[in-house]
C-alpha cells in the first residue's frame, strides 16, 4: 500500500460529485409530467388534464343547468375552487397532489382524481 | 499473503471462504438490527462490504465474488427477505465487478475502489428496483443514492484500510 488516497480517488470523487449535483438538478428541474388529473361528472368521464401544467376548468353538470364546480390544476396540484353545490366541502378540501387522491362534490356528481405510476414512492418500501 | 487460491488446496479454500462468509454474515445481521431508519429504502452503511473488499485484496476476485453471493443469499433468507435478496444480489454483483476492474487498473487506492463499489452498489440496486416496479421515475432517487453511495464507500474504505493493516502479518 503506497498512499492511503490517490490521485484518482480524487479525480473519481470529483467526477462522482459532478454527477450527482448534475442528476439533482435534472430531478429538480424535471417533475415529470406522468401524472393525470381525471374529472369525472355524474359518473362520465368529463376530462384528463396533465398534473403539471396549468388548468382551469368550469365543470358543468349535464343534466342540472345551474350546477357548475371550477377546478383548478396548478403547479402538481388539485383544487375545487369554486362550486354550486350547499355544502361546499369540495372546496374547503385541501389541494390534492398524490396518485390515488380524490375530491368528490356529491351534490354535483363530480369526482376530481389523480392517477397515474408510482405513488410517492411507498410501493417500493419493504 | 496469499496471491492465487489455486495454490492451496480445496479445504483450505473451503475453510477460508466460510470463515470469511461467517464473518459477513455477522456483519450484515450487526446491520439489520441497527435501529436507525434514514427514511428512504436503499441508504446503509454496508458493513458486510469490508469484508468483500478484503477478500478481494487479500485473495482476490474468486473468493471474493464467492464470499459475497454466499453471504446474500444466507443474509436474504435469515434477515432480508427474498426481495432484499434480489436488490443485494443485483447491486453487489455490479459493483463487485466494477470493484475488480478498478483494482486491476492500480490506479486507485482501497478506498477510491471502495467508493466506486458503493455507487456501483445503489446503482444496481436502482435498476433492479425499476425493472421490478416499471417506473422509469425511481431515477429520482438516483442523486440521493449517489451521495449516500459515495458517503458509505468512503467510510467501508477507510475501514478495510485500517483492518488489513493489522491484519496482513496475521493472514
């Protein structure tokens, strides 16, 4: 054993570290747009919206004239900003942003999910 | 020390990889009941690849291939499960391998090779895990890992330096 550390242990870390500062910013920079916002209105599908680009969406309920509900994707994100309906507890729900996470207006009919792989990443933990 | 196993003969080989396989396995039992839980699957310490490292610097590559995939396979039935198996097995076959050709390049120290071994290690640990799940986004794991990777095979490294040190008049 000449030396504890090399020359290019170095010059392997250096690159190493290279490598993964650039793949974080590619991670960062790239949320991918697998994701899907599903609307689904008095059982039909209404609409499929990508999760990461910006929607707004005036859902009208096809047989009350007066029902509507406004659903806004923003930024991964999933709101029922404005809606018809009594109770308002679609629009008092918090933004959703997970696969599988839903906002149901049941005066309206309306369901709002998201779909798509993955999950956070729960799928893979033992 | 022994250069080529091939001198010896098959009991001797025999004790010497068990001896070592035991030690392993004590190893990696050591590490699955260390109760720290970082929050994502995949960042350990890998105490059990000391012992790889020094079985490939002390007798070289076949007995450290097959020191490690003993080890895995027990530490998989005992501890792991046969998930964590097929991570360990994926990820310690490519880095064993990447290990191997860095040693034979003599450029870099135990611990330069160490360090490649422990990004080698996430790294097939990743790719079988997105082979398994079908989701090409498990790479967002991948900076983490590298880090965690780097981190660990420094401080295996530094370990197995330290260890066959002491150890080379007594092996």
């Amino acid at each position: 054993m000449k030396q504890y550390i090399r020359k290019a242990d170095i010059i392997l870390l250096i690159i190493l570290i290279i490598i993964g500062v650039a793949s974080t910013i590619f991670v960062v920079q790239s949320k991918s747009g697998g994701d899907t916002v599903i609307i689904e209105s008095n059982g039909k599908l209404y609409g499929k919206y990508s999760l990461y680009e910006h929607h707004e969406i005036t859902v009208e309920a096809q047989d009350k004239a007066h029902s509507h509900n406004v659903v806004i994707i923003d930024n991964g994100k999933v709101f029922v900003a404005e809606s018809s309906c009594q109770n308002q507890v679609c629009v008092q729900h918090r933004a959703i942003s997970r696969t599988g996470e839903s906002i149901i207006c049941l005066p309206n009919r309306l369901v709002v999910r998201i779909e798509g792989k993955g999950g956070g990443y729960d799928t893979i933990t033992s | 020390m022994t250069q080529s196993p091939r001198k010896h003969s098959t009991a001797q080989w025999i004790a010497r990889v068990a001896i070592m396989t035991s030690l392993a396995l004590i190893f990696s039992y050591v590490e699955s009941i260390i109760p720290y839980n970082p929050g994502i699957p995949g960042i350990k310490l890998g105490i059990a690849n000391a012992v790889t490292i020094i079985a490939l610097y002390t007798f070289g590559s076949k007995d450290a291939f097959t020191v490690n995939v003993i080890r895995i396979i027990l530490a998989g039935l005992l501890f792991n499960g046969i998930f964590g198996m097929l991570y360990s097995l994926a990820g310690s076959m490519l880095s064993l391998a990447g290990m191997i050709i860095l040693k034979k390049t003599k450029l870099f120290s135990i611990i330069g090779v160490s360090m490649a071994g422990g990004v080698l290690h996430n790294l097939g640990q990743l790719l079988i895990a997105a082979a398994l799940i079908e989701d090409i986004r498990i790479f967002f794991y991948f900076p983490v890992l590298l880090f965690s990777g780097i981190a660990a095979g420094i401080a295996i490294g530094i370990v197995a330096t330290l260890i066959m040190r002491v150890a080379k008049q007594a092996i």
